[in-house]
C-alpha cells in the first residue's frame, strides 16, 4: 500500500465532494439538507453555535448517521440524503464528508471553510 500525505487524503477526499459555500448553506437547509456540527465542544463554546445544525461528536459521526446503524439518529433514515457536514475550517469535514459517501451517502458534503467562513460570511452580511 502506498501512503499519502494528509495533503493527497484531503485532495482525494475532495474530489468526489460538490462543496457548499457559506453562502449557500441557507439554500441547502431550505431544501431539507441536514447540516451536522462536528466541531469540539470548546470551539462551539468559544465561537457560538450554528443555527439549524444538529451537533455530532466526529467520533461517532458515521453510526449516527448510516441508516443501516442501530446506533443512527431518526432523521438518518434516508442514504438520499442531503448532509452538510461543517468543521472549525473545512479540513476534517472534507475527510467526514468522503467517509459518509463511503457507506452510501452519496449526496453527503462538507462547507468550504468550515464554522470560520460561514461566521464571517455572516458578519459581512450584516
């Protein structure tokens, strides 16, 4: 097996993810996406919360929301789903994000920027 770099994972994890912009994610949530919060709870803390989004701890990310899981939540019921999921910056999302399309989640992605670039989107939209 040949190794990457955390580089090349991220790359590869991107390409098969169609990535929301902050500017976007109002449009997602009206359209039923599910956006999951998978920041740590100091940074939830310490930044605010984001509004819609159900929190899940990234260790758990994936029974939560397979629908196969017996340890799925009840809105997980459906691999049509549309899921965003939103980290502090957009990097461990992006690696979530490609993880969930591996169990059948095709549709899952993540937000460019993470929390970061949907705050200050948020801010400069007054």
């Amino acid at each position: 097996m040949c190794a990457l770099t955390i580089d090349e994972l991220l790359l590869a994890s991107r390409a098969n993810l169609k990535r929301v912009s902050a500017s976007e994610l109002d449009g997602e949530v009206a359209a039923g996406a599910l956006v999951v919060d998978t920041r740590p709870v100091d940074q939830r803390e310490r930044d605010g919360a984001l509004p819609g989004a159900v929190v899940i701890d990234r260790n758990v990310l994936e029974w939560r929301l397979d629908p196969s899981s017996a340890h799925r939540l009840p809105m997980a019921r459906d691999y049509d789903r549309r899921i965003v999921v939103v980290c502090n910056e957009g990097y461990s999302s992006s690696l979530a994000a490609d993880t969930l399309q591996r169990l059948g989640l095709l549709r899952a992605t993540d937000l460019i920027g993470g929390f970061q670039a949907w705050a200050a989107w948020r801010q400069e939209a007054g």
